[in-house]
C-alpha cells in the first residue's frame, strides 16, 4: 500500500484542480483503519472485500483463482467518477506491481475535469 501513502503527498495537488481523493482495496476494514492511522492518510480509504466494485469496474485480476490468497485483487488503477457517478477517467494497468505515475495522472485529471467542465456549458 506504499502508493497510498505516496498519494498524500499529492493529495492537495488533486484536490486543487477540483477533484476529491479516496482509494479503494480489498483489505478489511480493521486493517485499512490501523493503516490510516499510521501513515496519517487524510482521504477515504474504502474496503471492497467482496470486489463487487472491482468486477463492476472490469478490473479484476484474473491471474488469481478463488481459494488463491489473492482472489479478487485487482489492476492497480484510478478513476476520476464525477459528482453524478459518470465516470470520467479510468486508468488500469496488468501488472500489480505497475502503478501510473502521480503526475501523468494529474495531468489526465486535471484535462478530464476541464472536458467535464466544458460539457457542463453545452446546451
């Protein structure tokens, strides 16, 4: 969960173009608790132990069967999903171990939320 960690530092760089920061993993909720705790995560971190979210988003790792220690775990990603649930941005990548840097993803976001905001305007 380093990179959870590493997202409070970019935290207020992400909340300055808009957007509001939260992450999602399968671990249970006494162990994402201890983990704000100890790292002083300022954002929500949400558990989908049953991956129902993971399979909505279509971003399971299929490498692991049920019964494997890692069944349900999905590609690390990020998704900028906007106050109406349209989902705005969707980045996932294989392997678990690859994560998208955090400045290509602010600059992903900050251009998807200036589209979102574009559309707003249209009639």
């Amino acid at each position: 969960m380093r990179q959870l960690v590493e997202l409070t530092e970019w935290q207020e760089r992400f909340e300055a173009v808009g957007v509001q920061v939260a992450a999602m993993t399968y671990d249970g909720v006494d162990k994402l608790a201890a983990f704000q705790e100890k790292h002083s995560v300022g954002y929500p971190v949400l558990s989908d132990q049953g991956a129902a979210h993971v399979n909505a988003f279509g971003i399971r790792n299929e490498d692991y069967g049920e019964g494997h220690g890692a069944y349900g775990v999905a590609h690390p990603g990020i998704f900028l999903i906007d106050a109406e649930g349209i989902i705005r941005l969707k980045r996932a990548l294989p392997g678990y171990r690859d994560r998208p840097p955090f400045e290509e993803l602010l600059g992903a976001v900050t251009a998807a939320v200036g589209t979102a905001q574009g559309d707003e305007g249209e009639s």
